[in-house]
C-alpha cells in the first residue's frame, strides 16, 4: 500500500498568514493527489485535485503544488473560515490512502 | 444541485449485518464511479470501496474484502453498502462520495453512524 505522511499534524496560523501542509507518498503517485478540508462536525470538501486544480467554488487562496513523490497545500493569507481538519488523499493505485490529517487553528 | 443522502447506520452487535443506502440527485447517478469512505470517531478518513460506473468492477480495502459489498442500482440512483460480520473497528461515520477521476471525492453526503458494540 502507498503511505502519505501528512505534516505537520497541528498548525496554528494568525489572520492574513500563508501555511504550507506537506503530503509525502511512499511512491511516485503522479499527481493523483487530493487536498480535502473538513470542518468539524462536517462532510470534507474537495479543494485541490490532480496536484494543483482548483475545485469549482474553492477560494482562489488555496493552492497545491508538487510531483512525485512530494506535495504541499498552501493557503495564501488565513482567514477565520479556513480553521478546519486538512486531508491529502492519493488515488494512485488501490487501496486509495490519506494523509493522516492536519488540524488547522487561527491563532 | 448535487445531493448525497446516506442511510441505515444503526447499533448492531458484533458478527451481524447491516445494508447502508445512499440516495443521489441533480447529477447523472450513472456516469460516475462511487465510492465510500469511512471515519472512525475523533480519526481520519479511510476509503472503504469504489464501484465502476456499471457495476462491474469494484475494489475493496483489505480490512473489509470478503464482508462488505458495495454495489448500486442506476435506474433508481442508489449506492448501496452490504456489510456482514462486522466488527467493533468497523464502528465509524460512513460517507458516499463520487469517485469520478481526477476529482475523486467531489461531492459527498452527510454521513451515517454506524455503530458495533454488544
């Protein structure tokens, strides 16, 4: 099975600041990587797929970025709304695996 | 409007069966692989299976190959997930998802507890 190692596991971010998450596979996924926010208490949403398209409707903020092996979700400029649980999930091959999460706070 | 509507999660005790549904509207049911996905209380999320857009094809994680089937039913656009001898850690929040590539996951409904414990 492929494994994602997520980091960091908790961020604590002030308004306005851009974060970086990192996805790190065991193998090469070739850009089949996902970014997910779940907020709590809720469904996740799909805000990048294929390494770095923006899903319809997700803030122009968001972005992903990286090949192979590594990747990396980056949101330019914090905002209130963007408190959440953060997920990669890649869809290289079966068994489909995510990260282990990223628990995003507002400072 | 994209709609995912689960249900059928319930308590049931270890070693017994339950049949998860997933109602799905404003999209074409039938043009699109679906998927479950599963989330253990305070966990991350854990893919549970896909099935082709006919049915034909389907995959499982290890932990469940052999007791869950998933499977659907275009003309009445409904996923559905067999799960049998189930287990205390099959206990979680079960979400259908669209599974089309490349944005797997698009769309997702608002989840089912299912709940194993005597």
């Amino acid at each position: 099975d492929i494994q994602m190692t997520q980091s960091p596991a908790s961020l604590s971010a002030s308004l306005g600041e851009t974060i970086s998450i990192e996805c790190r596979a065991s193998e090469d996924i070739y850009s089949n990587l996902a970014w997910y926010q779940q907020k709590s208490g809720k469904s996740p949403q799909l805000l990048i797929y294929a390494a770095n398209r923006l899903q319809d409707g997700v803030p122009s903020r968001f972005s992903g970025s990286g090949s192979g092996t590594q990747y990396s979700l980056k949101i330019s400029g914090m905002q209130p709304e963007d408190e959440g649980d953060y997920f990669c999930l890649q869809g290289s091959k079966f068994p489909w695996t995510f990260g282990g999460g990223t628990k995003l706070e507002l400072k | 409007e994209v709609q995912l509507v689960e249900s059928g999660g319930v308590l049931v005790q270890p070693g017994r069966s339950m049949k998860l549904s997933c109602a799905a509207s404003g999209f074409t049911f039938s043009s699109f692989p679906m998927a479950w996905v599963r989330q253990a209380p305070t966990k991350g999320l854990e893919w549970v299976a896909t099935i082709s857009t006919s049915g034909g094809s389907t995959y499982y994680r290890d932990s469940v190959k052999g007791r869950f089937t998933i499977s659907r039913d275009n003309a009445k656009s409904t996923l559905y997930l067999q799960m049998d001898s189930l287990r205390s850690e099959d206990t979680a929040t079960y979400y259908c998802t669209t599974a089309g590539y490349p944005n797997w996951f698009a769309y997702w409904g608002q989840g089912t507890l299912v709940t194993v414990s005597s």
